[in-house]
C-alpha cells in the first residue's frame, strides 16, 4: 500500500503520541505519579513515530519475520542514536540498561529491542491501515488542516526545546556562575520555559546523569578527532575508494571493466561514501572493542543500509542499480548474505587499517587550506547530486514520452540521454 505525504505525517504524529501515552503509562505505574517522558513539551514520543513512519515506506514488501528482524533494528538504532544524540549535545544520560543483560553503553538492551519489535510489527501490520481508515474520514480540507498545524507546532516546539537544553549545555558555566544574568533571565518567557523544561526533564528521566565529554580535540590540527571536517573528508573519501573497490571486484567477478559511479561527474559512489561517514560516526566510539564485535555490528548496519538504498532509488528514480535476486540468500534481491558478510568486514578493515592512516594524511592538512578545499568539494558533490538526480529524472520522463519543454530539460537531453546514462549506469534497471 503506498501512502503519500499527509497519511505519513499522520501515522508519525499517532504513533508518537501513543508513544507517550505508553511511555508516560509504565513511568505512572512505577512512580506513582504523571510524568511527562517526551523530549519536547508536545505529548509526543517521536521514537516511536520515527521507526514506524520508515518501516511503513521501507517495509512494505517484507514477510512478518523479515518485518520483525527489521523493526527490532531500526527501533534499536532510533534509540541508539537518540541516546548518542542527547549525549553529544547535552553531555548527559536520559536512561540506561546497563543493569539489563544484552545491553550495550546502556543505551538499548536485547528484551527492549525485541519488545520493540514485536510491537511495530503488531503495529505495521494491523495499525495502519485502521489509522488510515480513521484519517480519510475527514474532510480533505481537515485533513491538510490538521496536519500542518500539527506539524508547525511540533517543529517550533522541537526547535525552542532543543536550543534551551543545547544552550544549556554548552554554557552550563555561565549558567551556573552568573547568577544576576540567569535572576533577570528568568523573569521573561525564555527563562520561565527553559526552567519548566529543565524541571520536566528531571521528572521523566530522574536517573539521568552528567557524561564526561571522552573525546579532546586538538584546536591547532584541521579535522582533529571524530569532527565534522573529519567525516566530509571520509565520505569523500570513502566515496572515491568504494567506487574504486567495485570496479575492480566486477573486474575481478565478470572480466569486465564497468562504470560503478553514482555521479555523473567523476568516480564517486555516493553509497559507500555515505556508509564510511556514517560507520565512521557510529563505530567511532567503539575502535576499542573487538574485531568480532565491529563485524556484526557492520554487518547489520550493512544490511539495513543497502535494503533502504535500494527501495529509497527505486521510490525517487524508478531505478534500482543492483539486483542480487540470483545470488543465494537474498532478500527480495536488494541484499544478500554474502555482501552483508563484506560489510562486516569492510567495518573491520576501514576502523583497523585504513580510517587511521587516512585520518592522519587529513590531518596534516593546513589549517585554512583544508576549510577552503573542503567547502570547494562540498559545493561540487553538492552541484554533482542536483545533476545527477535531474538527469535520472528526466530519464523517467522520456521513458513516458514526456517533451522537453523548459530549458533545463532541453539540457539533459542533449548532454545527459540514454545512451550516455547507459554508459554511467550499466546496471540500472526500471522498475514500474
């Protein structure tokens, strides 16, 4: 069933809300008392909303127990990445498993993964389609209506939250030391909100706790530590390396040079450059820890990751530009078993042996230097991206019959047609 944009606006905001009424039902029982347990002010638990709104756009097509399996991981990683979230940019913790068996950092724990997973399942299956069924019962002018109010006050409520706890945080000296500033502060409506948020805050997560900040940047070094200069150059990187790494392999696997770029300007697969930025970002924290765990850990990751690429490039461009339906241990022909093992090792080699050594070579980069070429590259994936996606557009639309018109289109057809996206893309295949 396929849902457009105002349906999955509303199953977010249903969703999250029964979140919070869960989540506020079970701290209830165990404090005896109301406790607001969203992060904004909003009755509104988006970790909820978040994992159904993708298992709706990306599940649509998986059995109950490949639901399940995916449920379970992206609720997982919703709360994984909420809790590394509030870590980074607050410097606490809002709740911990560590007391729980099958935890990890004390952010999610085996028994909540799977109580996750059965309830989105439960949820996916039989929910939907009864909230979708209470939606249309509206007036379509209701519908729109309530909807974007909905939206807008969650976002402004969401904003004005997170930049007074984010503000809070990041000069939690000065609102320790300046006691006039904070007095006066508190007499206007920031200051009366910021205390009513920091009060809530403490009520719903009583356990929560200062974290030390581990990691110490070198202010003189470009790109030092795990930053965001560190990270675009990884995806660069990673981006030109992937590609590399997949020619080779077709080379290797078929006896045939083929373009593997998702650009059409240059060598870059936008795919493997998103994944070492993101691997990089995650596992970080976890260099330390053994070659068996960074292995299954990328091998999950790996696996979700390709499934999404491969149903999110069919849903944007009608395209998918990989089909593993004839290799054994495939799922619906976007992943398989084998490739998911290469992520797993791919996570093994990239923290081991290659993201240390080219974190060094970043490094050495002249400070000035490096912000200049860095924004220069940024601004040309970014100009590389926009036309790279029009030129697959505008393939769909010659695919319908549909005339170049404007000039844009005009363009496209006669540096970007057929045969030249062919050439690109020898392997992309359309899908209705």
């Amino acid at each position: 069933m396929t849902y457009n944009g105002y349906e999955l606006a509303w199953l977010f905001l249903v969703y999250s809300f029964l979140g919070w009424v869960l989540e506020t039902i079970m701290a209830a029982l165990k404090k005896r008392r109301f406790v607001n347990r969203g992060v904004i002010n909003a009755p509104l638990c988006i970790s909820y909303g978040i994992p159904m709104v993708l298992l709706t756009v990306f599940g649509e097509e998986l059995s109950w127990f490949w639901l399940f399996c995916g449920a379970a991981v992206v609720a997982a990683m919703t709360e994984w990445i909420g809790g590394r979230a509030v870590e980074y940019f607050y410097h606490e913790r809002w709740w911990d498993y560590s007391n729980v068996k099958w935890n990890l950092d004390g952010y999610i724990c085996l028994p909540v993964t799977l109580g996750w997973g059965v309830l989105a399942t439960i949820c996916k299956l039989w929910g939907n389609a009864l909230l979708i069924r209470l939606f249309r019962f509206l007036p379509e002018l209701a519908e729109v209506l309530i909807i974007w109010i909905c939206v807008i006050a969650v976002a402004l409520d969401a904003l004005a939250t997170l930049t007074l706890m984010y503000g809070k945080s990041a000069h939690a000296e000065r609102w320790r030391s300046v006691d006039n500033w904070f007095t006066s502060l508190s007499r206007n409506l920031g200051g009366r909100l910021y205390r009513q948020v920091t009060r809530r805050i403490e009520r719903a997560y009583p356990q929560k706790r200062a974290v030390e900040k581990k990691e110490v940047r070198d202010a003189g070094v470009f790109a030092s530590g795990c930053s965001a200069y560190k990270l675009i150059w990884m995806f660069i990187l990673g981006a030109i390396l992937g590609d590399l790494f997949e020619i080779l392999f077709m080379r290797m696997t078929t006896g045939v040079w083929m373009s593997r770029t998702s650009l059409v300007w240059g060598q870059f697969s936008i795919i493997w450059g998103f994944a070492i930025a993101a691997a990089t970002r995650l596992l970080y924290p976890y260099r330390e820890r053994s070659d068996s765990f960074i292995f299954l850990t990328g091998t999950v990751l790996g696996a979700v990751y390709e499934y999404l690429c491969s149903v999110l490039s069919e849903m944007i461009f009608g395209t998918v530009f990989w089909d593993y339906s004839e290799i054994p241990f495939n799922l619906g022909g976007r992943i398989n078993l084998l490739y998911c093992l290469f992520w797993g090792m791919a996570a093994v080699l990239w923290l081991r042996v290659l993201y240390p050594r080219l974190s060094g070579l970043v490094e050495k980069i002249p400070m000035r230097a490096g912000k200049i070429v860095t924004w220069c590259l940024v601004a040309f994936l970014i100009c590389n991206m926009l036309v790279s996606g029009m030129a697959l557009l505008r393939s769909n639309e010659r695919l319908v019959g549909v005339e170049a018109t404007e000039s844009w289109q005009v363009w496209l057809d006669t540096y970007y047609d057929d045969d030249t996206l062919a050439k690109i893309y020898p392997n992309a295949i359309r899908v209705e």
